[in-house]
C-alpha cells in the first residue's frame, strides 16, 4: 500500500555547498601545506611523509623537525611525539629559526589566528627532547638493546650488534675512534652526558651502543632535533682521559 507521507528533499543543500567551495578556494594549496593532512593536489608532488615548515616553507622530514599544536586557549604546544590531537604546525628544529622574529608571526598565519608563545618555547622544547634522548636510552636498556661502557661496547660491535653509538658530549674523539676501529661506518650520536648517565642509573657514562632497530632510528632522529635547537646551549667538548673513557 502507497504510503500518505510525503517525500522529503533528500539531496545536499546547494546553497551550503557554494560556500563550502568558495572557503575551500580562499585557503591555498601553500597554506595547507603547513599542516600534516598530507599531499595537496596541484603543488609539486613530495613524499607523504615530508612536512614544510612555517618559517622557512621548505619540505623537510618529521625526523627534522617539531610538530606544534594550538591549544584551545591559543597557546603554541610542543608535540615532540607527534601524538597530540589537532593540526599540527611544522618547525625546522634549527636554533635560528626559534631565534628567528619571524616565528610568532609563522604560527599566526599557519593558524589564521593570534596565538600565545611562551617565552620559554625554546628551553621547554630542548629539556622535552633531553627527555624524550633519556627515556628512549632507558627503554633500550630495558629491553637489552643497549649497554654501555667501553668493553661492553666493543663487545656489540665485535658481534655487529649495534645500529648507532651514542656518545657523550666531552668524549674523547681518540678514544671514539679506539672504540670504533673497525665498524668507522656507525653513526655516531652526541648527548649531554648527564642524559646518558641517567638512563643507564650511573653517576658518570661516556659511551653506549644501541642494536639496530626502530629505537635506534628514533633515537637518531631525537640527537639530531636535540642538536639543532640546542646548538648554542651545549657545552664545548673537552677531552677526557682514558680511564673516564672506560665509563
């Protein structure tokens, strides 16, 4: 039997669908670019895991870079796991860039809005990757993938046991190149060496290795963060004896 209701219009309002085209036209594929939604059709094609940074607008990998986020109350929030909710706003992690005056004004346009910087952005920024550098170090310890001390070191290395050697900074470079004789073609990280004390439990480490893997490789991409916003905040290395390279 025929139904006595009537039917409704169900297709989309047209008149909401033009102004929803003509707000997607306003925003450009080069402001788009400065979140992480991935590739925008009609720029140049990169890799989807490349980001660009709102200062400097060059594509960069996340391994290079520090992802912000908008917190409800306007305030620009480090997302060093890249984990956090929200668009993320990417920044190359070079200390010039956080030096830069232009940064403020990257974040406002990137987020069409006035945001709050806190003047301590960059110092929280690099005690969150010394964190992030110690509790990486320590997860690696736990789940025996990584030792220090000079014997034990050279024990992976003997077995090829090893992805990245991390040293602290004020190492000996003689003493690095003593412990790598023969496996030159490592990388080598450098971190504070109270980051690397810590993770191990110890009052003093110089040297640690880590087995190849994906805490290796995010332990590498953490050094390199680390290095490049902390670059004028690090100690000059001084050189230590033989027996402290033992540690």
């Amino acid at each position: 039997m025929r139904s006595s209701w009537q039917l409704g219009h169900i297709g989309l309002n047209r008149s909401l669908l033009r102004k929803t085209a003509q707000r997607v036209v306003t925003l450009s594929t080069n402001d788009l670019c400065d979140f992480d939604d991935g590739p925008v059709k009609g720029r140049k094609k990169t890799s989807s895991s490349e980001r660009r940074c709102i200062v400097t607008r060059s594509h960069e990998s996340p391994g290079q870079m520090i992802r912000f986020v908008i917190a409800p109350d306007g305030r620009i929030v480090p997302d060093l796991s890249g984990r956090l909710p929200g668009r993320g706003l990417w920044v190359k992690a070079e200390r010039e860039i956080f030096d830069s005056a232009k940064l403020k004004q990257a974040f406002s346009r990137a987020a069409r809005k006035e945001v709050q910087i806190s003047q301590g952005l960059l110092n929280f920024v690099i005690e969150g990757l010394a964190n992030r550098l110690q509790d990486g170090i320590s997860l690696a310890r736990r789940a025996g993938e990584a030792v220090c001390g000079f014997q034990k070191c050279r024990e992976r290395l003997a077995a090829n046991k090893v992805g990245v050697i991390i040293c602290a900074l004020g190492a000996s470079r003689d003493e690095l190149g003593r412990l790598m004789s023969g496996h030159r073609s490592l990388p080598v990280e450098w971190v504070p060496e109270r980051v690397l004390a810590s993770a191990f439990g110890r009052d003093r480490a110089v040297y640690a290795v880590i087995a190849p893997g994906a805490l290796a490789q995010r332990l590498m991409a953490d050094c390199k963060r680390f290095s490049g916003v902390a670059e004028t905040s690090l100690p000059d290395p001084i050189r230590v004896s033989k027996e402290q390279a033992e540690l």
